[in-house]
C-alpha cells in the first residue's frame, strides 16, 4: 500500500467525496495521513469540477481520532521540534478545511472520536449515520481534548453538553448528536450516501461565490460585535460582488422580476444563463 492510500478520493458530478482510508486503524490520523488530507484538499480546491467536498470514512470508523502511536508518541519521540511539526500538520489541515473555498460537509459514518471533532468541526455542514459513535475520549487516556477540540464542542454545543462528553468520555450516537446539533442530521447508514449527496446536489444550485463569502460570514461574525459584523457583511458583499465575475445578483433579481422564471422564496435562480 502506498502512503498516498491513507487519503482516497474521486471527483463526480461536481462532488468530491474524500476518504480517510485507513480502516484496518480505524482512520486514526497518522502524520502521514495528515500530510496526505493537506495534498489532497490543495488538489481539490479551486478545480473548476468541483463545486461541494465530501468527507467521509472507510470501514466501520470516520475517525478514531488523532494516531495514538503515530501522532503523539512517535512524535513526542522526536521532541518539541517533532510535537509541534506534527501539531502544524493536522492543525493545518484542519484550518485549510474550515476556509475551504467549496462548501463541505461531513459524512459520518462511525467512530468520531477526540482530535475527529476538528474536521467535523472544519466542514460546513455535517450529517451522520444514526448509529454512529461521538466521544471525546481523551479523558480516558488522561489528557484534555486539545487541538482545538475544547473550543469546537464550546463552540458547538451547550456547556453541560460540552462539559459532560468531556468530563465523562460517554458516547452519543448519530441521533443524540444531531439532538445536540453537533450535526445537521442523523439517518440510516444505509441511506447516509444518498442523503448527503441530495445535500451537496442543493449546494450546487446556489452561487459559488455567495456560497464561499456566506460560509466564511458565519464563521467570522460570532466574535464580532453587532457594528463590526455589520459593518464586515456590507464590505464581504462588495468584495463578492467584485469575485462574482457572473453578476449572479443581478441575473438573481432579473429571474424573479423581469423574467418571473422563478421565486427566490422557493429555490436558486438558474445558474446556467449568467453570462460568465
Ligand atoms: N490511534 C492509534 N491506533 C488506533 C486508534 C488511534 N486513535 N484507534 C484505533 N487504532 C488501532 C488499534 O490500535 C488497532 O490496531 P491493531 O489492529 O494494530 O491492534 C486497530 O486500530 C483497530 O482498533 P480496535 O480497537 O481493535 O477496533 P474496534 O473497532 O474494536 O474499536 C475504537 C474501535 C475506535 C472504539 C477503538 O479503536 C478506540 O478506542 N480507539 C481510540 C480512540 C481514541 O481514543 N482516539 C484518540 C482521540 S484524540
């Protein structure tokens, strides 16, 4: 097997669907794997045949979390250089996920455990199988939930849910996980594929370039303050303007007003007839 295996992909119908692929460990994130997840994304990002990013897992896991051999204590083997070499690595892919240039969402098939909350976190949207597994095991092992998984489930969830998967190391399943909103959605694994790929097939209607300046909007506003955030949505939306080489506003209203061919109340203006 080569080290390129640990990360599989294939591009169809405007999607990618990304894969951990190291099933036989339970899609532990391995050095390798992480170096490998930053290749793949900067291959994948500004393709014109890519318009959402999936990313699921291989086997029974999405991911079992950060390598416990191979992440930390190989690393730590190595030292601080090696440590934080590694931390750079994963904490790199993860950031470059959260600021993808594409929508993406999490298809979560299994296992999510520990350092799985940052690219969980990282993907726009996420929707689970209902028998998945959610669980911040690090306080079974004697650390806390680092790499920025403190912040993600803070982030993410009400204090005593966040503090109860961290104090206690209990699972949720797929459906308690979308109770808590740790995800959009929970279905039968059997129909988790064809789900999320109806939910990427909607994403593809909208804009891109509103899609992109929305996502990063939401991940922006909640430190600001009501002025700053006002303030920053009017200059996006200019800045977007500028990117949007289709006018897609414009041809949007156009639609509606003059053309009538459709209601943005009810679903996206028919992107094929801008002009660029
Ligand atoms: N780091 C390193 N190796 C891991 C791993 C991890 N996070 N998760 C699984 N593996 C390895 C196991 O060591 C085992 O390797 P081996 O076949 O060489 O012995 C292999 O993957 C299969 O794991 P196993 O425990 O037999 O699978 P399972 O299906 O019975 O259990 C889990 C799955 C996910 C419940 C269990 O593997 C586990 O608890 N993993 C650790 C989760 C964790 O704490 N992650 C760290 C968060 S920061």
């Amino acid at each position: 097997m080569s080290e390129l295996d640990v990360v599989k992909y294939r591009v169809e119908d405007r999607i990618a669907w990304v894969y951990f692929s190291r099933p036989e460990k339970r899609n532990a994130m391995s050095p390798t794997l992480n170096r490998r997840m930053a290749e793949v994304l900067d291959e994948l990002e500004f393709r014109d045949d890519v318009g959402v990013l999936v990313l699921g897992g291989e086997g029974t896991a999405w991911s079992a979390g950060m390598d416990l051999k191979e992440y930390f204590r190989e690393t730590e083997a190595q030292g601080l250089k090696g440590v934080r070499k590694s931390q750079r690595e994963s904490y790199g892919w993860f950031r470059r996920l959260r600021w993808f240039q594409k929508p993406t969402i999490a298809m979560v098939n299994g296992w999510c455990f520990g350092g799985g909350f940052g690219p969980l976190f990282a993907c726009d949207l996420a929707i689970t199988a209902d028998d998945a597994k959610f669980g911040l095991s690090e306080i079974n092992w004697g650390i806390l939930p680092g790499g920025g998984v403190t912040k993600v489930v803070v982030d993410l969830l009400a204090m005593r849910d966040a503090m109860w998967l961290t104090l206690t190391g209990e699972l949720i399943d797929g459906r308690k996980a979308a109770e808590w909103r740790l995800v959009n959605e929970s279905v039968p694994l059997d129909r988790l594929e064809a789900r999320v790929r109806e939910v990427a097939q909607l994403l593809l209607t909208k804009n891109p370039v509103a899609l992109k300046f929305a996502k990063d909007a939401i991940r922006r506003v909640g430190t600001m303050t009501y002025d700053e955030a006002e303030d920053y949505l009017v200059r996006m939306q200019e800045a977007a303007n500028f990117h949007d080489k289709s006018d897609g506003r414009k041809e949007g209203i156009r639609q509606f007003i003059d053309e009538k061919s459709y209601k943005p109340g009810l679903g996206a203006y028919d992107l094929s007839k801008a002009s660029a």
